[in-house]
C-alpha cells in the first residue's frame, strides 16, 4: 500500500516536468525549443496558463510557388455621359417612387396609432395584453419606417446632382 502511495506521488509530481513546454515565436506555436536560453535568443515566450492545441497545416513542397500575384481588375470602363445620366435619371425616378410609398405608409402607421392609443380591435377589450403587444407592434412598425424613409433619403442624396 506504500508503496502504492509513492509511486503516486512520483509520477504526480514528475508529470508536469514530463509535459512539453509550449513557446511562442511570433505567430508561431512550438515545443521544439531546447532550453530558456535557446528560446531567449530566437525571442520566443512560454505559454503559460491555458491549454494550447497546435494542429500543422502539410508542408509547401520544395519549388512549388503560390503562383503569380494578379494586380486587381481595373474598375470596369466608363460608359458614355448620356447613359450614366439615364441610369442616373432612372434610379432617382424608382428611389423617388420609394420615398412617396414609404411616406403614404408612414402617414398610414401615424393614422392607426393614434398617439399610442390606437382603437381596440377583437378581443383586446377583454385581454389588454393583447392590446399592449399590438401597440408595440405598431411603434416598432413606425421606427423601421422612419429607418426606410431616412435611408432612401441618403441614397438620393448620393446621386449625381442632388441638391
């Protein structure tokens, strides 16, 4: 039974010197690091505190390169003046046609809501919870429309000749 005892407490207490010690070296992790002042010297630092898994991606094969490194495509050519101004024209007619639904909706949303007191509809009479979510609803309703008008808003603003 002692003798049990000791060899438990031998290897406890050999086991973490057995362990390998992890450096880092920059980006890279590695236990190939012989003593401190070999890890000094190539400015490596010991993990320490934390568990570190090191998985190896495969080796480049000797002269194989990445091949060759391609400039980014050049921005596409630009077209001639009249068409860049219909395309213009046609988006700001769609993105104006946007803004007019959206604010027709808007005025809708600000209708049914009635300042926070919108009718009771159903059985909200009864369940005025039901009333809550709905007015909730409504609110949250009304705030991505202001977003939608307010982003439409910008993007027409961004168009070649906005005043």
């Amino acid at each position: 039974m002692k003798t049990a005892i000791a060899l438990a407490l031998t290897c406890a207490t050999l086991a973490p010197a057995a362990w390998a010690q992890v450096y880092r070296c920059g980006n890279e992790y590695t236990n190939n690091i012989r003593d401190a002042r070999d890890a000094q010297q190539r400015g490596c630092k010991l993990v320490e505190g934390g568990n570190v898994t090191v998985i190896e991606g495969p080796k480049p094969r000797p002269g194989a390169t990445a091949g060759p490194v391609r400039a980014p495509a050049a921005a596409a050519p630009r077209s001639d003046d009249s068409a860049q101004r219909t395309r213009d024209a046609e988006s700001r007619r769609i993105l104006e046609a946007e803004l007019k639904k959206a604010e027709v909706r808007q005025a809708e949303l600000l209708k049914d809501y009635n300042n926070g007191e919108p009718d009771k509809v159903g059985g909200e009479a009864r369940n005025h919870q039901r009333y809550l979510d709905r007015v909730a609803e409504m609110k949250a309703a009304i705030a991505r429309n202001d977003s939608d008008i307010a982003g439409i808003k910008r993007e027409i603003a961004r168009l070649p000749g906005a005043q």
